[in-house]
C-alpha cells in the first residue's frame, strides 16, 4: 500500500506540474510564450511567420527578406581590365594583326600607346583584341546607330498647298516649308488648287510646278510628275538620299 500512495503522490505531482506550465485564460488552457531568446532569434528568420496574441485574437506577421537588385549589365564592349582571359588575337593601333598573345602583354602595349584595348570579337577564339581610343570608338558606333535609325525612319508624306497665282512672299514661305521637310527625310507632295476661271490656265499651275522642281534640285528627287486630278495638280518630291 505504501508503495501504492507513493505511486500516486508521485502522478499527483506529475499531474500538478503539467498544469503550471499552462496559463488560464478564459477558461482556455493556453501554451506559456516561447522563450525570449526563441522569440528574437525567429523573428532574425525571414522565412518565419510570427504570431503574436492581441486579446481574444492572433496576428501573424510575415518577415521577409529584402529585395536585392541586379548589379548593373555594361553596355558595350569589355576593355582593358574586364577582359579576363589568358591570351587574345591582337591588332595593333596601326591595325596590324599580331597573332595571339597573352592579355597582360595586349594590356602593358595599350598603356604604353596611351590608348585603350577593346574586345571587338568576342565570340571569336581566343577573343579577337584591338588597340585603340576607345572613347573615339564609342562616339563613331553611336554615330552609326543613329544613322540606321534615321534610315529604318518610316517616311511621312507632307503635304504643301499653293495657289496658281501665289506671290513672291508666300512662296518663299512654302519652299523653307518644303526644304526643311526634305531635310528631315519626308516626301512633299505640293499641290495647286484651281478655282473657277483658273482652269482655263493650267499652265500657271505647270510652270509653278516646274519652278519648285528646280528649287529643290540639288536636295531631292522626283516620286511622282505633276500631273492634274479635278481641279488639283499634284506633284510628289522626294529626299535625294
């Protein structure tokens, strides 16, 4: 029996101690809070959500890890010190072709040139390197994509209007109408519009046309020969290149 009570006393004590790990809320059992030192070391983990008891209700709070952006990508060729390979195919800045050679000795020739070593075949093997300024050769490859830009352009077709009888002044105002048009690679259609007894001189519209034509010669050619529709002659010119 005595080996009984103390079987007993000790589940009683057992029992008494798992109920003061708890704490009572409303009537609930509720866990104790982790440890202070469990808590902070969760909340340092970003892929831990953190719950948090506010009343009769819980909040969780989401830590995540912050955004880290892209190192930026350089633009155009590798020079000098980014070109980390052992050897390249060398051209000199007399534009000679020195074979293959180790990198640092392509390095030490540009510095002591004053000019610059550009990587300008880098799919080549080994890379094929030039000796050069590179600043001179960054401004010359800009200079040729704005030119294939310009060229890819689709062309507008502007139109100018004249009166057969136009005078000096205002003609003069269309043609710098019409240069700057050409100038920005635009085609001009100029047209004339009769009115009334006009139609009885159609060739004041001809010869007007002609005078323009001539005009702007040197800067264009001509898409399309004057030529009368109804009541309007037209005539299409076009920039020269």
């Amino acid at each position: 029996m005595k080996r009984g009570k103390g079987a007993a006393g000790v589940w009683r004590n057992l029992r008494f101690r798992t109920i003061s790990a708890t704490t009572r809320h409303h009537g609930a059992l509720q866990p104790l809070s982790a440890k202070p030192d469990t808590v902070a070391r969760r909340e340092h983990d970003p892929h831990v959500s953190i719950s948090h008891d506010n009343g009769n209700s819980r909040e969780f709070t989401t830590i995540r890890r912050p955004h880290r952006a892209k190192p930026p990508v350089k633009e155009g060729p590798r020079t000098n010190e980014e070109i980390r390979i052992p050897e390249v195919q060398l051209i000199d800045a007399e534009g000679e072709n020195r074979g293959v050679v180790p990198t640092a000795e392509a390095l030490q020739m540009a510095f002591e040139a004053g000019l610059d070593l550009v990587e300008i075949a880098p799919t080549n093997q080994p890379p094929i390197c030039k000796i050069l300024d590179y600043g001179k050769f960054k401004y010359q490859q800009q200079k040729k994509a704005a030119e294939a830009r310009k060229k890819q352009k689709t062309q507008d077709v502007k139109e100018i209007k004249m009166r057969p009888n136009i005078d000096t002044h205002d003609y003069d105002v269309k043609m710098r109408a019409v240069k700057k048009f050409l100038g920005e690679g635009d085609k001009v259609k100029v047209t004339l519009r009769f009115r009334g007894r006009e139609m009885a001189h159609l060739e004041l519209g001809m010869e007007l046309l002609n005078r323009v034509k001539a005009d702007v010669e040197e800067i264009s050619k001509i898409e399309a020969e004057p030529k009368l529709e109804g009541r309007q002659m037209m005539m299409v010119v076009a920039p020269a290149r």
